[in-house]
C-alpha cells in the first residue's frame, strides 16, 4: 500500500476529489497510502468507516467485539437486516468492501483494551473514536498521546453530539483525559437505555470522517482544542474551546 500510486480506475473513482484544489492528486494518494483505525463498528463507527472507504483510504482497521442486533437497524447504516448475528466488523466490512473494493480492511472481534490498542495505534495514521464507553475512550486516547497519533473523537445519545479533536503533536492541544478525568468515571449512558435519534449518528460519524480525511491530507483546519456540540431538537451548535490541563495524568509529560 505505501507508496503505491493511484490506478487509471481509481483516477476515475476519485475525480471528485482530484478536482479540489484542497486535496488534488497529491491529497487523494495520500489517502491511499493511509491507515485509519476505527474504534466501534455501530451508529458512529459505521458512516465514518463508509466516507472513509468511499473517499479511498488505503486501509482500515475496525475493532469491536459486538454482534448486529436487530434494534442497532434503526441507526447503524452499515448493517443489514440479513447480517443480524453477525460479528459487526465483518458486517462492516463487507458493507466497506462492497462500496469500495480498493480499500483493505481488517476486522478485529474484540474488546479495545490497552495491550491490543498500543500496537494498533502504533500503526495507525489517524484513530476514530467510536465507542459508547468511557474506559475504552481513555484507552484509546493514553495510546494515541502515547504513539502521537491524532485521534477523531465523536459521541451521540438522545438528541446530542460532540466531536473534536485531539493531537498530540499540537503541543497546545488537550487530550481527552485533559477534558474528561479519568478518576471521575461517570454514570454510563447507553443507546440501549436511553435512546438516540437516528440521524445524530450519521451527522457526528460523518463528521469524524471529514475530520480523519483532514488530518491525513494535512488540509484546513481541525477540530483541535475545540469541541462542537450539536442540539439535534434545534439543530443548533455550540463551540466550546479548550485548553491543555498542566497537571494532566496522560499527557502532562508529554
């Protein structure tokens, strides 16, 4: 995949793309010479690996140890009526697969725990977090600052989203334990016991793409050190800024 450049067909494929100033041929092979790791296969996970897909980065990785189950339908756009019981990440990746059959995809069934994520981050050119817990989401972010690797970060429940961003190679930008301190475990809040509006996720998850696709092209400006909060009852946002925690417990001896 490095350093392999962009077929005949793939030209075609991607036209839309190349005729961006912002991105061009030099931004799209980019893509292609890429690896995203995607946290969570569900309602975030699955139309952020789909742009990602369709907008041809070379490799994805998606972790999740769950199963499709008939109420995840309602808002996860990857999954099919046909594939409840299914591994999610192997129904996501045959979703990935038929919309793009350029990208490599690997489906990881498995928790995200700190021993698998080291390596995986590692590896990775920009992580997606789209899980729906808060020990994973530190996980995932101690590895990142730890490997310097940006991380996507989105969440939806009820009629609420967030995304930002955060980048350890920004020396002023937070890292999720910056925000969120992992001593303060808070009561989790899941689709299952409180409900979601179906299209929130596709907004934040498709949001998080763009945001992926940015940082690996290295074009506008990201999300870092700012948090954008959507009210889905008024489809009203709200931009919060945030700074670095000096005595941060992750990143403070960065």
């Amino acid at each position: 995949m490095e350093g392999r450049s962009l077929s005949d067909e793939e030209l075609l494929r991607y036209s839309r793309h190349i005729l961006l100033d912002d991105i061009g041929f030099e931004g799209q092979t980019r893509f292609l010479q890429s690896r995203a790791l995607v946290i969570g296969a569900g309602g975030l996970g699955s139309p952020a690996a789909m742009y990602l897909a369709c907008a041809g980065v070379g490799h994805i990785t998606l972790v999740d140890h769950d199963t499709v189950d008939l109420t995840n339908l309602q808002r996860q756009i990857a999954h099919t009526t046909d594939r409840v019981g299914m591994l999610k990440v192997e129904s996501i990746r045959s979703a990935l697969q038929a919309l793009n059959p350029n990208t490599e995809v690997s489906a990881l069934a498995m928790r995200a725990d700190a021993q698998h994520l080291d390596d995986l981050v590692a590896k990775a050119d920009v992580v997606l977090d789209c899980c729906d817990n808060f020990v994973t989401r530190q996980a995932v972010n101690a590895a990142c600052v730890r490997h310097r690797k940006p991380l996507v970060s989105g969440s939806a429940i009820q009629m609420d989203g967030q995304i930002t961003v955060h980048d350890p190679r920004d020396a002023a930008c937070p890292c999720y334990a910056c925000v969120f301190d992992p001593q303060v475990v808070p009561e989790e809040t899941r689709c299952a016991t409180m409900g979601v509006f179906a299209p929130l996720v596709g907004i934040i998850g498709a949001m998080q793409a763009a945001e992926a696709l940015k940082l690996i092209a290295g074009i506008g400006q990201p999300l870092t050190g700012r948090m954008l909060m959507l009210d889905g009852r008024s489809m009203e946002w709200t931009q919060v800024r945030m700074g670095r925690k000096a005595a941060c417990s992750v990143c403070s001896a960065r």
